[in-house]
C-alpha cells in the first residue's frame, strides 16, 4: 500500500535499484548491467526492501523479502584433458576447466563446482580460481573462473555418449545452467 508516495527507493541488498513504474499497489525496479556485472553485489539470497526517505533525512523501511540472484554460465570449455595412465581408455582423467559468465563470484563468496553423471554427483570441486579481466578495473568483475584439477582429483571418463555437467554454486545459489562437457 502506499507505494506512490514521493521519496521512495527500493533497495535489493546494499543497491538502490532504479524504478521503472511506480502505482499505489505495485513499483517496477530494472536489474541493470551494473548490477550484474559483479562490481556491487554478487549471488546469493538478498534483502529487498522499499524504503522512503522522509523529510530530516531519517529512513523508513518496509518489511524485508528475500530475492535470490543467481550466477550464469555463459560458456564453460575444457583444456590439457590428461589421463592418469596414459593409453588405458579406462583410466581416470582430469583437464583444466574455464567458465565465463557473470556473477561467478568474488574471493569472500562460498563458490563450488560439481560434476555431474549420469544421475550422480561424481565430484565436488571448491578450489577455482577467479580470473582476471583484462585490463582489471579497481573492483574484480565475476565474469570468469577456472578449476585445474590435479590428478589426484581425477574423474572417470565419460563413456560416449555420456558428458558431465558442470553445476556451479555460488553463495547457495545454482547457476541458471548447467552445460556439459566431454571429459573423454
């Protein structure tokens, strides 16, 4: 109710979010490139909140809701593919893997990757390693992570057809896909 009054912002987390429409039942706010690109906030569950700023500058808060933004993966592409003993087609397998995306996550985020097949969880991987952008700007954007597995993290080869898929966590939140790979 209410929600045509002057001086109002809704707040998603610690961002101001822009309104788009604003009626007395109902405000549209844009979740804007800025947003996403990693720089303010990463995913995660988050706070939101219309707030009014009345007149001595003092804050009135609605009650809280939460909203989940969630990572995307936008490629996810596999290098140096290494059986552990070479020549033997059964033999367990590990390979550097890079996704690109937004919103992957920043050093203080709880981030983890799993491989997926065929209906089970074959290893859970929380070592990845956040990738510069180039040139880097003063804030770290999410935008690209990468996991080289050692050999003592190797995997089974996928039996064709079979590929993994890549499931990718970030504060609680599963990215929007899961792509698949060939780990063969």
């Amino acid at each position: 109710n209410d929600l045509n009054l002057t001086g109002l912002v809704v707040k998603f987390g610690t961002v101001e979010l822009p309104m788009t429409a604003q009626t007395p039942t109902s405000v549209a706010c844009k979740v804007n490139g800025q947003l996403l690109d990693g720089r303010l906030i990463s995913a995660g569950s988050h706070p939101v909140s219309v707030v009014q700023i009345l007149p001595r500058g003092q804050r009135r808060s609605s009650n809280l809701l939460i909203a989940n933004l969630l990572p995307t993966i936008d490629s996810v592409s596999v290098s140096g593919l290494t059986q552990v003993e070479p020549g033997n087609p059964r033999s367990p397998v590990y390979a550097t893997i890079d996704i690109h995306g937004s919103l992957l996550g920043t050093a203080e985020d709880d981030i983890f990757l799993a491989l997926y097949l065929e209906g089970k969880t074959v290893k859970f991987f929380d070592d990845l390693t956040i990738m510069p952008t180039s040139p880097p700007p003063p804030t770290p954007l999410q935008q690209r992570l990468q996991l080289t597995m050692k050999s003592s993290q190797a995997v089974p080869p996928a039996v064709p057809p079979e590929k993994y898929r890549v499931i990718l966590r970030v504060n609680g939140q599963q990215a929007r896909n899961s792509p698949v790979i060939n780990l063969t």
